[in-house]
C-alpha cells in the first residue's frame, strides 16, 4: 500500500495526541537538562574557587534535548487551513503523522532519554 486516505478529524485527533506527548517529554527532559548544567556549573565554579582543576568540558557535553514541536504545529496548521474532508497520506507521511516515527526520531529519543525515560523514548532509541 502505497497511500491511504484519513479523516481529517481523526488525523488531527491524532496528531494532537502525538504532539502532546511530544512536548511533555521535551519540557520535561529540559528541566532535568537545566538541573544538569546547573550541577555541573556549580562543581566546577567550586573547583575552580579553590583553587583545583576543573574540566569546563564536561558542561559542554552535555547534550541538550530535542524539541521539534514546530514540525507538529506546522502540519496542524496546514490541516486546520486545508478544504478537504479527507487527507491522503504517503508511506512516510503516515509513519511521520499517524505512527509518530519521522527522520528526527531516534536522536530526538536519545538526546531526551539521558533525561527522562519513558517506554516511548525507548523503543524509538532501539529502532
């Protein structure tokens, strides 16, 4: 099968529901992200107060989550201005807006789950 043809309802219901999630694993993988750096800075400022060898470095590898939101509103805006009824979809389209795995996935997964884990986070960091 090479296209199918969506309710667009249902294909915004849909993408409502993958975006939110999306987003709640982002804010909340910033946060601990935030804590991270904040840690990691105050460690080495205290090293570097008295006097010890301190590594700058380690705050720069810490990897900052993945947010792509945008993607998600951008296609919910094209939805909500769109004439049609019903909206067919592409392989790739289906897998990016139905299934929620797009080209971004896995490192968007990886970047998020040195945060926060969630059963979403890892089977897309395993694909």
């Amino acid at each position: 099968m090479n296209e199918v043809r969506l309710s667009k309802s249902k294909l915004v219901e849909i993408l409502i529901r993958n975006r939110k999630e999306h987003r709640h694993i982002f804010l909340a993988a910033q946060k601990k992200y935030r804590e991270a750096v904040i840690e990691a800075l105050d460690e080495q400022l205290k090293l570097a107060r008295d006097g010890k060898t301190f590594v700058i470095g380690r705050i720069t590898r810490l990897i900052a989550p993945e947010d792509h939101t945008r993607e998600y509103d951008t296609v919910l805006r094209m939805l909500g201005l769109s004439l049609d009824d019903e909206i067919t979809l592409s392989n790739e389209q289906f897998a990016n807006l139905v299934e929620d795995i797009w080209v971004w996935s896995r490192s968007w997964a990886l970047s998020n789950s040195m945060y926060v884990t969630s059963k979403k986070l890892q089977e897309l960091s395993n694909e």
